[in-house]
C-alpha cells in the first residue's frame, strides 16, 4: 500500500515537534506558573431578559518578547501539509447552557510563515482587545444563572518556548424578564463556533443595539482586586500578600476570643513538668495553619465559598465552643482537674498518657481558631471562593488558594506560637507560683464572659430570645467586678494564699477592671459600649433586645428593611441609591461595623439619602438562604460582611467588605451619590 506524501511529510516532522514539545514543557517547569500574558474580561455580571445578546471584553497583556496565537489558526492548520500546527486563542462557554459565544470583534493578526509546522501563522503582540458577543438562550425563566467562559490560548516566544494560560470567568445572568417570542428552534440554542469567522478591525467599546438591554457591572469589592492583582505579580509577590493579609487579620474581633483561651490553655499546662513549651507552641500553631490551610479549603470545595465561616457559626458549635469556655473557666479557679481519658490520649499521642499529648494541643488550634471563622475576611473569601469556583469548573484553580492560605495562616499563626511561648517564661520568674494562680482566676472570669456572648449567638441564630442586651452586659460587669474584687483580695478561692500587701500592679488592674465595669454599666442604659458592641449578638433579631441598642436609636433601626424586592421598588419612587449590608446575626466584624462606624454623623449622613436594606445570611431561614446565595452569584463574593451600592434602578456601583476607616468608608459611600 503506498503511504501518501502528506502522511510521510508529518511523521519526518515528528522529531522537530517533539523537541519543541520537550523545551516547552521544560520552560514552564523553570518558569513556574508564570503564563507571559494577563488575562481580564471587563463584565462577569449582568441583569438582562431572556435571549438578549451582551458583550464582554476580554483584555489579553502579552509580556514583551513573547506572542499568542490569534483566534484563526485552527482553520490554518487545517490547510497545512500536516494538518497541524500552533494552538489557537479560543473563547467558549463551559456548559452552554445559558449562553453561547457569537462572532468575536478580534483585532488583526500579524501574519507570517512557520517553518517549524510549514503553516502560516497569525499571531498578537502586547495588548489585545477582544469583544465577545454572549447569546443568552430565550428559553431561560426568571432566575439567576450561572456558567463559565472558558479562554485558552498558546504563549511563545520566537525561539519556540512557550506556555499555555487556561482562564475561567464565572458569568452571572439575572434574568428578570422572560422572551416573549420563543420558537420551536430557540429550545436548542445553535452553538456559534467563536474560531470560525472572519477577522475584523479591532471594536471600540460596544453600545447595546436597540432593543437590547445595557447593564451594569458588578465590580469585585477591593479585597478580591488585590488578590486578583496579587496573583497576576507571579508566586511571591502573592504569598507576600498572603503574609500581610494574615497580620492584618490580627486585628479584627473576630480573632479576640483566641487570645484568653490561649494563653489560660498554656498556663495550665505549663504546671505539668513534662511540658515542652517550645515544641508545643509549634503544635499548636500548626493546628491553626491547618485549620486555615485544610479544613477551611475543604469546606470550601465541599460547599461553597463560605461553608469554614457557616460551620463556625452553626449554633451547635457555638454551644460546644461556649461550654468549652466554661469548662476552661471553672478549671482555671480550681474546681476540678481537666483529665482524658488514657486510651484517648494514647490515640492522639502514644508516647504520653497524662494530658500531655501533642495530640491535645493540636485539636486545641485547631478548635479554638475555628472561633475567627465567625467572619470570612476578605482575602479568605477571595481564596475560597476560586477554590469552590475551582473544583466546580468555574474560573480559578487550587494552588493560589493553597499557597495564599498557607501563607495567610502562617502570619496569623505566629502571635499566637508567642503567646503558647508566654506562660513557661512567665513560671521561670521568681515567686511566679502565687500570681501565676491569679492571673488564672482572672482569666477564668474572662472565658465566663465570653462563654455567655457565644451563648447569644446559639440564642441569636435560634431567635429564642433568652439574652437581651442588657442580660449580658450585666453579666459582664459581674465578671469585672469579681475579677477587680478578687485582685484586690477581698475574697479568695481553693489554691490562692491570703494577699499580704497591695503592690502598684494590683492596684492598676484593679482600676483597670473597675473602669471597664463602670463603662460596660453605662451601656446597660442605652448607652454605646464602643469594640464591645461587637461581641454583643441578640439585639439584631431579638425585639426584648432593639429598644436599647447602643449607638443606634430605634427610628434608625425602622429605616432599614429586610425586604430587597421592596428597598428596588422604593430605591425608584424616590430616585435614591440602594445601600445593602450583607449581615450575620452571629457575624463579629458586622457587629462592629453596625455600632460603631454607621452611627458617625458623617457616615449615617451619607446613609441617610440611600435606601438601605439588610440581608441576613446566617439564621435558620429560607430568605438568609437566599441572601447567601445571592452574595455569592450575584456579587462573587463570599466576604461578611458585605456593602454593595446600587443605583435607583438597581444596577451595582461598587462594593467592600469589612471597612473600619472612617474616611475609607466615607469614600466609599460617596460613590453613590456622585
């Protein structure tokens, strides 16, 4: 049988292609994960009606050296000798089941002849614009959809070295209005080939044909820009973002309760002899890395974006995690000696039997930083969210999400290594013995205080209405006061030795104690009880609770409405922008955000022309359901908490997440009425 000439042509090209192959892929491994081009699509999300056509702009930044192949060279390499050639750059829907990608508006290629494949060539330098038509099927209801736009393309320099990106875009459809003229043809929606079309000069911007329907984007909120920016610097310059992200963390309320657990844990554990605090520090630093690193990405791949954040505030936990407190509390006054039982703590550690596992101290990271969990910051939510979107085939993949948690938690972690650290040295200093014993009690009557505000969060998110506001800031001024009266020496408890003289230290904190208790007593009429207002979570559902809400009055509180489809309606009778706050009843930095940044006259000015609506996401009801939802398909996030700015007709200005700067947050609120 003879071999036809074209078949002999490509096997002799054989060796050629495979070197090429080989440098390639060897190149991408020296490179890393750099990709020599970035990728951007200006809109991901759109309010339209069913069978509109939209357009995108994919944005390709091809680094200076290198080229990418244009949409065309499929049909190229078809008319080749051997029927092969370079990857072309291609743009299609993921699922096609909501959408189809049209005829692309593509600049001019550079054309020329490849003597590697004997093929011609077009190829795009620097920057490159491309408008992406989006046909939406007409048979779509009223909903929110979601499917992704798929980019692929092949980056090479002129010496064969190349890489090949793979971009995914998760694209948003609100329909809010149904076709009306629907075919027998339009229930299967033809699938335009995007690579088979002419090219055509490069498109301006593109303006909504008549009849077609203009919308807004949604832009991403400042804390996923930074992180999308962070990635497209390459590897360090995210991981270093990563790192300052998890110091800043540092200072949210969300991660206060860690500080009294940790070092009451260690105290305690420190009297054994066998301890080894360094070793243990480092384990348990490793248990809050891990909670971060692994436990949260794997919530995140196996729920969505917020799954870490809706299991640390499930109310169950938050009752497990208050009767730890408590636990805690009464051992550290004495009570009783915490003791597992040996053939458990043999399965967490075989070389110990008395309490002093590593095995222990690992689970304690890894419970207690589940506490933080309560609010999702801003580069969490971003990780997490491209993790979920991720594993789903949506835009994103696993190894940022990986890398930035790693290195978030690792700065997160390392405060707390000290403070494990803390209790050991403090042993070592002279008559350590007696005060050490105090500042245990001390911290006992704080976990006590803590123990209850988790218990109003179990109250909250059930809405039984068991705490009000003031219940628990009673309770704390009891715990003040006992912890100022017990510094003082007026009473003692099982292992304290009468107090013989006062010295300053004692008498500082117990000013200091004294002077909280009076604050936090103020409050109990009515009064703002500043960063403590943020651990206080009945009064956001419990009408026993709203009468005294500090920092807010109640004619405030009746300006907003829970009621989204109303706030639109509402928005466009008065021609006013649309404030949304996507809130937690169990959510600290929301909290704080409430009572102590929305009440400054210069921000509840600005709030005051807006119509403003709040959307739960944390109780036991369908509508919070919802209100996730939308956070995480509408808006792209899963941050808490959540402000989005929208104009009277509905369409999003701008949005971000948990903003303690005034000013910052001033700013923010300006865009709306511009």
């Amino acid at each position: 049988m003879k071999i036809p000439k074209h078949i002999i042509k490509a096997i002799s090209k054989m060796p050629i292609l495979l070197a090429f192959f080989i440098a390639s892929t060897a190149f991408g491994f020296q490179s890393g994960l750099k990709e020599h081009a970035k990728f951007a699509l200006d809109k991901q999300q759109f309010v339209i009606k069913a069978g509109d056509t939209v357009m995108v702009r994919l944005s390709i930044d091809i680094e200076s050296g290198w080229h990418a192949y244009d949409h065309l060279q499929n049909g190229r390499n078809a008319k080749s000798g051997t029927g092969i050639g370079p990857s072309p750059t291609t743009i299609k829907a993921l699922k096609n089941t909501v959408f189809a990608v049209g005829r692309l508006q593509a600049p001019r290629s550079e054309t020329s002849f490849d003597s590697t494949f004997e093929v011609q060539i077009g190829i795009w330098h620097g920057k490159v614009s491309i408008n992406v038509p989006l046909i939406t099927k007409k048979t779509l209801k009223k909903g929110i959809y979601v499917d992704s736009l798929e980019v692929e393309s092949q980056v090479c320099t002129d010496e064969g070295i190349c890489t090949y990106p793979k971009k995914r875009y998760a694209i948003v459809m609100n329909v809010t209005q149904e076709a009306t003229d629907i075919t027998a043809a339009d229930t299967a929606l033809a699938v335009v080939d995007s690579t088979a079309v002419s090219v055509t000069e490069q498109a301006k911007t593109s303006t909504p044909k008549k009849g077609e329907t203009k919308v807004a984007e949604a832009k991403v909120s400042e804390s996923q820009q930074e992180y999308n920016d962070a990635k497209n610097e390459g590897v360090f310059s995210f991981l270093w973002a990563a790192i300052l992200a998890g110091f800043a963390a540092l200072t949210t309320p969300c991660v206060y309760p860690m500080i009294p657990i940790t070092v009451s844990f260690f105290t305690k554990r420190s009297e054994k002899p066998s301890a080894k605090s360094v070793v243990d520090s480092m384990v348990f630093a490793t248990g809050i890395i891990a909670t971060f690193t692994i436990l949260g990405l794997l919530f995140a791949l196996l729920s969505n974006a917020a799954g870490i954040r809706n299991f640390a505030n499930d109310p169950l936990m938050n009752l497990f995690l208050a009767t730890i407190f408590i636990v805690f509390a009464f051992n550290l006054f004495g009570a009783f000696e915490i003791m597992l039982p040996p053939s458990l703590l043999n399965k967490l550690n075989s070389a110990s039997s008395k309490g002093n596992s590593f095995g222990s101290v690992l689970l304690m990271g890894i419970t207690f930083s589940i506490t933080s969990f309560t609010c999702t910051l801003g580069f969490v939510a971003a990780a997490f969210g491209e993790a979920a979107s991720a594993v789903k085939g949506g835009e994103g993949d696993l190894f940022y999400p990986m890398l930035g948690m790693l290195g978030f938690s690792t700065a997160f972690a390392l405060p707390f290594f000290l403070l494990a650290l803390f209790p050991s040295r403090l042993n070592k200093l002279p008559k350590a013995g007696t005060w050490m014993n105090n500042v245990k009690v001390v911290l006992g009557f704080l976990e006590l205080a803590l123990a209850l505000s988790y218990l109003s969060r179990t109250d909250a998110t059930w809405e039984l209405g068991l705490f009000s506001r003031e219940l628990i800031l009673a309770f704390w001024v009891g715990c003040s006061i006992l912890s100022m009266l017990y510094i003082l020496g007026l009473f003692r408890m099982k292992l304290d030795s009468p107090v013989q003289n006062l010295g300053a230290m004692r008498v500082v904190w117990a000013l200091m104690f004294a002077t909280v208790s009076f604050y936090l007593l103020q409050g109990i009429f009515g009064r703002p009880v500043g960063e403590f207002e943020a651990f206080i979570y009945s009064d956001s559902t419990v009408p026993a609770a709203t009468a005294s809400m500090g920092g807010s009055s109640k004619s405030e509180e009746e300006e907003w409405t829970e009621d989204y489809q109303a706030a639109l309606k509402l928005a466009k009778e008065k021609n006013q922008p649309i404030f949304i706050d996507f809130t937690g009843v169990t959510c600290t930095n929301c909290r704080k955000m409430e009572k102590n940044v929305f009440p400054r006259p210069q921000i509840s000015e600005l709030m005051g022309k807006m119509i403003k609506v709040r959307l739960y996401t944390d109780r036991n009801r369908p509508e919070d359901k919802a209100n996730e939802r939308m956070m995480q398909e509408q808006y792209q996030s899963a941050e808490l908490p959540l402000y989005v700015i929208l104009t009277p007709d509905g369409k999003a200005i701008d949005q971000t997440g948990y903003t303690p700067d005034t000013e910052k947050f001033q700013n923010f609120l300006k865009k709306a009425l511009q």
